[in-house]
C-alpha cells in the first residue's frame, strides 16, 4: 500500500497541509481573498468610499479595481457588512439602487472595469449574450458559437432558448465571421465576443 503525501503550502516558511486553493493553505489563500495579499495586512478602511478610492487606477480607458479578484477577474467591497461586487458599487454610487431583474454588463468586457461609462444595466439574457469567447461546454474550436463536426465547423447561436442555426463552413475563420455577424443580427448591442 503507498502513502500518500500531504500537499504542503507553497508559501515560504508555512508548514500547513491539506487541501490547498491557488497552491495555498486556507490562512494564506483568504488573507489573499480580503487583502489581495497572502502576506495580509491589508489596510483596513473607514469605510467603503474610502476603501473603493483606494483601489482604483486610470487603465486606458478602463478605470480598474487594483484590490483582490476572483479568478474571473472581478472584484469585490464589503458595504453594510455584506460583500457585493465592485462593479455594482460604482453603479449603485453614481445612479442609485440596480432593479432587482436586472444585472451590470461590462460594456468594455473587461471584469476589473468600474467606470461608470462602461457599465450598463442589462437583463440576464442581455448579460449572458454579451459574453466574451467561447461557452464553457463548448471549447473544441475556440471560437463562440462554433463547433468542429467532423472536418467542417458548424456556426449555431442560442438566443431565448430557441438555437438558430447558421450553416456548416470548411474554414474556422469563415465560421468565425458568419457566427460574429449571427450575434450582430440577434443580440445586436450586447453581441458578446468571439
């Protein structure tokens, strides 16, 4: 019978095993979590004004959170003891309380983006259809709403449950023009990205 190793944080000088997150331990991986660091220590703030001010920075166009992020890449503040993501609480600052139907789209469809300018209330399936390259259970090609059969690539886009079908290509980059225009002509403005 073999023994099996415990894996050990990879933090310098941490002795701590067992089931590990990013390669941590639990202290190091929610010090990270809170701070940002796995060092911890993180600045504690007066309030969360203050703390989203403090963790902001001009990125081009983008005005990026710096704090932590979830590996999506969205952040999140701690606002009346709850923990609500960045996103909506420069929404919510700059045009009051988001309707309870209604979710943030990144206009820019970059995750650590808080600028006001780049954000837009949209619905669920607004939201979902503004995404950004290819579905999860759909990565065979890399490219959004196209799937390798056989030697040819087959373009179909779902929209409100209903799945349009857009033909059958030799190339993936004519797959991958025909599926962007397919997103054009049924999401319009919340086309999301191959």
């Amino acid at each position: 019978m073999t023994q099996r190793t415990k894996k050990q944080c990879s933090i310098d000088g941490c002795e701590n095993t067992g089931k590990l997150k990013r390669g941590w331990c639990s202290k190091h991986y929610e010090r990270w979590r809170k701070y940002g660091s796995t060092s911890g220590g993180g600045r504690s703030y007066s309030d969360p004004e203050e703390a989203f001010l403090a963790r902001i920075q001009w990125q081009g166009e983008c005005l990026a959170w710096t704090g932590a992020k979830d590996e999506d890449g969205y952040g999140s503040i701690r606002v009346k003891g709850r923990t609500v993501g960045v996103y909506r609480y420069a929404w919510e600052r700059a045009h009051g309380k988001i309707p309870s139907e209604m979710l943030i789209d990144h206009r820019c469809q970059n995750p650590p983006c808080v600028n006001v300018e780049h954000l837009r209330l949209a619905t669920r399936s607004q939201n979902n259809a503004h995404l950004k390259g290819p579905r999860k259970h759909n990565r065979t090609s890399g490219v959004r709403n196209v799937t390798r059969i056989d030697n040819k690539w087959m373009v179909r886009v779902r929209k409100d449950t209903k799945s349009h079908y857009f033909g059958v290509y030799d190339t993936i980059e004519e797959a991958s023009k025909v599926a962007e225009q397919a997103r054009k002509e049924l999401f319009n403005e919340y086309a999301g990205k191959g």
